[in-house]
C-alpha cells in the first residue's frame, strides 16, 4: 500500500478549477472525502481529487447556490447599485427581479439535464416576463438588455464556478450560452 498524498482546500480547488468554497460545499454533501487536521483544516486525498477531476460532471443543484452567491457578490459590490436602470427599480421591483432570476436558473437546470426536450415556449415565456418586468420599470430595450446582460455575467460566473473544466465543460458552457441567448432574444421580441 503506497504513501497516501493529501491536498489543502485550496491545493484540491486549484487542481479540480472550482471555488474552493464550491470544494467545501461538495464535502459537506459527501461528494468527496475529506478530514480535518488536529488545527480544524481540511484535506483531501490526492486519488480522490484525480478521480473526482477525471469523471467531473457538474452538480446542477450547486448551480442555484452558485448563482445566488454571485448575485450577493454582486449586490453587496456595489455592481448594481452603479447601474442606472437598477435605480428605476423600487423595492418591489428588485423583489420580482430576484424571483424570475431565481426562476430563470431553475429552468436553466431543467434544460441542462434535459436539453433534447423542447423549451421553446417555456423560454419564450420568460423572455416575455423579463420584458414585462423592464417595462413596468420604465427601462429602455437597451437598459432591459444591460440588465439581462449583468445577469447572464452573474449565471456564467456561477457555470465556471462549477469547475466542470474537465469533462463536458464546452457542452455545458455551449448550452448555457445557448438558452441564455434565447431568453434574451424571446426579452427583447416581447418588449418589441
């Protein structure tokens, strides 16, 4: 039996390309095995971190915590506040922004898993509701469309976040392009 190689968190993060809080998280659902040192610091076999890394597919489900925690980055950032069209938004507002995001990543997860399906009116759906929302606003089509744009920022960030680098990673990011893509385009026929 060989010396068995042990990783920091943010040694096993870098080599797996996730969020070493993404790698914190997988451990805490018993995706990958860890331990802590007598210090309360954990460490991941070195095999386990190959083999997690050869066979990586992406938790969809981390995909909504992701999104949310970039959404927070970006709130507590100061990002949106620095934008002019998020300055139309009055407290409601923001509330139903949040909640169609929160909508739009759920069927994003749907998507993903079954991308074969046909979406096409469930996305044009959205797209009518992100357009309803801007108006109600009072934004302009290029204001609806930077909005949707920081958004897509935000989920993006959360797809990489995922690390799924590995394997099937061009997929996915294709994918996500793609749906987002024809979110915005079902946004800005609607608000047309």
């Amino acid at each position: 039996m060989g010396v068995r190689s042990w990783l920091s968190l943010d040694e096993a993060a870098r080599r797996l390309s996730v969020h070493p809080a993404t790698l914190r998280e997988w451990a805490d659902k018993g995706r990958i095995r860890t331990f802590r040192t007598p210090g309360g610091h954990r460490r991941f076999s070195e095999s386990d971190i190959l083999e997690l890394g050869a066979h990586a597919k992406p938790d969809l489900s981390l995909l909504m915590h992701a999104t949310v925690g970039q959404a927070r980055i970006a709130t507590s950032g100061g990002r949106l506040a620095s934008q002019t069209w998020y300055a139309r938004f009055d407290d409601a507002a923001k509330q139903r922004h949040r909640e169609l995001g929160m909508e739009l990543v759920q069927m994003l997860v749907a998507f993903l898993a079954d991308a074969e399906r046909d979406w096409s009116s469930e996305i044009k759906q959205l797209g009518g509701r992100y357009a309803e929302l801007a108006r109600e606003a009072g934004l302009s089509l290029g204001d609806a469309m930077r909005a949707f744009h920081l958004f897509e920022g935000i989920v993006r960030s959360s797809v990489s976040e995922l690390g799924a680098a590995k394997v099937g990673s061009s997929d996915l990011e294709e994918n996500v392009g793609w749906f987002l893509n024809e979110v915005r385009v079902a946004m800005v026929e609607a608000f047309s």
